[in-house]
C-alpha cells in the first residue's frame, strides 16, 4: 500500500519532471482579445488574486480608470472611476485567463501581448508589452502621457514586433535566461543582459517586418533604452512554465505566487486552482530621490511567477548588483538569500545555474509544506509603486510571502489528502 | 559543569555558536567576542498542531 508520503514524493517528482521539461518560446505578439476570446468588453484583467474596487489600493484604481479610458469605456478619469465604484467592469485575475501582469497588471481587449508557447505541453500564456520605468500604467500612471504610450505599443510596437516574431520563428527562452544569469541578472529587478539578448535576437527579424525606418527606429530605441524590458517576457514565461504543472493530486508544489495589492495568494498544484490570501506586506527598499516610505503602496504585481519558477529574489545570488539596487544589503550577503530559498525547494534547475555559487542550479519546486516547517517565507525582488493614484514608481525592495497563505495551504491540502492533527 | 571547569571557561577567549534568538550573538558580537549565529526556530514556528500535520504529510 501505498503510503502518504510516498504519494506526495511521486506527485512532486511529476511536477518538477513537468517544470523543468518546459520548453517556453516567444511566438508572437497579438490583441489581448485574440489571445483570450473570453475577454469581454468591459472586462478589465488585474494582477493578484480576485478583488473588488471597493478593496482595490490606490494605484491599481489609478489604473483601472486609466485602461477604462484607453479603451474608450469613460470620456475621463472621473467618470471611468465612478463606472467602476457602479459595478459597470467586470474584474478578474489576469491568472484566471493563462495571464499575468506586473504591478496593477491591467489587461483589456485591445492591449497586444506576447505569447509564449510551451512547446513540450502545448499550452499558451499571456501578458502585455512593458511600459518602461518611472510614470506607467502598471505603477498606477495614467494620464495623457501614460495612454499616448500605450496606444503607441498597440499601433506600432505590437503589430511589428508580432510579425518580426512570426518572420523569426519565435525566441527560444530558456537559453536567453541561462545566459543572462551569468550577465548580472535575477530576471526581476534586473534584465539588463536579457533585455539586451532579446533585442539581438529580434533586431533582424524586425528590420525584415517592412516597418517604417522611423518607427523601426522608435521600436528599437524603446526596447533598448528599457533595462527592465525583458521582465514582462519571464513573466509569461513562468506563466507557460507553472500552467502544466497545476492539479496534480498530491503535489505540495507552488504554482503561482500572486498579489493585487492589498491581498498576497498562492496556488497549490494539489489543491487545484484554489487561492490561499494574506494581507501584503510592504517591502523593504530603497526610494528614488524625494520619495519615503511614506508614498509607498503595498507589495503588488503577478511578477511573482519568476520567483515561483526560481528566478528573482531566488536567484540574488546571481545578480549581486542587484541586492544593493534592491536594499537587500552587501553584493556579498546576495549568495544567501539563493542559500535561504534552497530550504524551501524540492531540486534545482541543472539549466539555470549561478556562476557565483559554483553553478549551482536556481532553487527549484517551492513546497508549502518546506515553508511553514522552516519558518522561511519566499523573498521576492519588487518595484515599489506609490500609494496614490497616477503617480507611479517610487522605488523597488525585498519582500516577504506572508507564512499565513502557506499554513492555510497546508491545512486544506491535508484535508484534501484526508490527514488531520 | 565543576567549579574548576567554569573558571577555566570563563579564563580563556570565548568562542561562541548561538543557536536561534540572534540577540544573544549581537550583545556578544558589541563585545568583540567571536561569534557564530545558527538560524533556527522551532519547527512550523512551535505550533504544535501544524508541526504533526506536517509530520503526517511526509515531513
């Protein structure tokens, strides 16, 4: 017979057989609404587990009356929030939509995002075009300025960089992010070797698309002035990488990591698609000149499916400029936050390995059970947003998964298993 | 411990691992005395229910 634990082990071997046997390629770039037909008019995609505008935090409103705007629901910003607060959106989890999104994480219908297709699995994951820095919509901006922006990636970006990646065949990414662990980079607060590797690999195909020589001009100066361009890529990434691995009965293994801003979930692939939530923490960081503590908004964002895949915060050890960016302390003390994250995970990625820790594999398999034993909360690298709407980014840090989403997963996944105390 | 022993500790350099509260090794660390800090807490963070379940669970 078999007995519990020997399930569990089984079950887990599978998932992290499923993990690393993920095979993620860019393949295109289309409007959100050809990519997911369920997403309706008037349906706004958000980051983090499910919320409701009356517990919406100030940048992710800020956002959604900005979206509501771009795609010519409200006239202005007033009467798009007054929309939302009557109930005339419908809000769900860019997660419930094989999506995610940085930040406040707004997707809608006519936004383009990049495909990534798990070539091994089949499955196809979501996620939208990064703004660049400072004041964007992901960070809660959203003025004239914010929605040029975005009409600009839908008109122009978009449409080149999906026919470049068609002409192309697609990037391969597990090679880039192998490759840019050993140029600085964590894939969350630092892509500047990844960002620079992808607009290699597409500078060509692009100059093939027939776009205009200006615009072409534009497109490449964006991606290459965006050090953190390639972030949205990892991110749908995770998503292709984590999405086979969710439901398998018995498995202790994180599939997603999210937060909206005032909740922190997880999933559990044993317990289905069910979210565990937590308040969020606020990060601990540094701030750009003239901002504190005091402007900063909650831990926010989808971009946690990196970490869940091993990258980010679970990866310092191979993006030590990073730590001292971040506020993690010395480029020294980077190696243990990787060390710290090896006791809550089942393996490591023998694809993905740390020169600085003798190329040992990115911590691999996060396992609810390895959590709330240690007492050793997953540590995530993070922007920093500021609490008021419209304004933006105002630093970036470390924070903590809150242990309650962990004990509360462990205590429904033994009822799944029929254990109790 | 003897009387002989504890004065013949107390006599030399100490050389101190501290497991669990850091605070200990941080009032040594003020004082010059080496230090070594272990990171430790009770399992499941000494919730005695959590810690069986998790037992239970393969742990």
């Amino acid at each position: 017979m078999t007995t519990i634990r020997e399930t569990i082990d089984e079950a887990n071997a599978e998932a992290l057989r499923r993990m690393l046997a993920a095979d993620p390629v860019l393949v295109d770039v289309i409007p959100a609404g050809e990519a997911m037909p369920a997403l309706g008019d008037r349906t706004i995609l958000h980051a983090g587990p499910p919320i409701d505008w009356d517990r919406m935090c100030g940048p992710m409103r800020g956002a959604v009356a900005g979206i509501a705007v771009f795609e010519g629901w409200a006239p202005d910003l007033k009467i798009a929030a007054t929309m939302a607060a009557e109930g005339m959106f419908d809000f769900q989890p860019n997660h419930h939509f094989d999506a995610v999104g940085p930040m406040t994480g707004m997707t809608t219908m006519s936004q383009p995002v990049m495909v990534v297709e798990n070539r091994t699995f089949g499955n196809r994951a979501f996620c939208a075009i990064n703004e660049g820095l400072g004041k964007v919509m992901r960070f809660g901006g959203n003025d004239e300025e914010v929605r040029a922006r975005l009409r600009w990636l839908r008109d122009v970006l978009g449409p080149s960089l999906g026919q470049a990646l068609r002409l192309g065949g697609g990037i391969e990414l597990k090679n880039i992010i192998a490759r840019g662990l050993t140029m600085g980079d964590e894939m969350h607060q630092r892509n500047v070797g990844c960002s620079g590797l992808f607009l290699r690999s597409i500078a060509a195909p692009l100059a093939r698309t027939g776009t205009d020589h200006l615009d072409l001009a534009e497109i490449l100066g964006f991606v290459a002035g965006n050090d953190q361009f390639f972030l949205n890529v990892a991110m749908v990434m995770g998503k292709a990488i984590m999405d086979p691995v969710r439901d398998i009965d018995g498995s202790t293994i994180v599939t997603a990591m999210s937060r909206n801003g005032t909740d922190f979930g997880i999933r559990v692939s044993g317990t289905g698609d069910r979210w565990f939530t937590a308040p969020v923490e606020m990060p601990a960081g540094l701030y750009f000149p003239g901002f504190t503590e005091e402007d900063a908004n909650p831990d926010m964002g989808d971009s946690t499916i990196v970490e869940t895949i091993g990258l980010g915060g679970f990866a310092m050890a191979a993006a030590p400029a990073v730590a001292g960016f971040v506020g993690a302390g010395a480029a020294s003390e980077a190696a243990n936050y990787t060390k710290a994250m090896g006791e809550i995970t089942l393996s490591e990625n023998p694809e993905w390995t740390i020169p600085g820790l003798d190329y040992a594999g990115v911590p691999t398999g996060i396992d609810i059970r390895l959590v709330v034993e240690t007492g050793i909360a997953p540590t995530i690298n993070t922007g920093i947003a500021h609490k008021e709407p419209g304004i933006g980014q105002v630093g970036a840090g470390v924070v903590k998964a809150p242990m309650d989403c962990f004990k509360q997963a462990v205590f429904a996944f033994a009822q799944e298993m029929g254990v109790s105390a | 411990m003897s009387d002989q022993a504890h004065n013949g500790l107390l006599g030399k350099q100490l050389k101190v691992i501290n497991v669990g509260l850091d605070g200990f090794s941080k009032e040594l660390a003020d004082r010059d005395v080496p230090v070594v800090q272990v990171q430790w807490s009770p399992p499941a963070g000494g919730d005695p229910k959590l810690a069986e379940l998790l037992s239970k669970l393969g742990l």
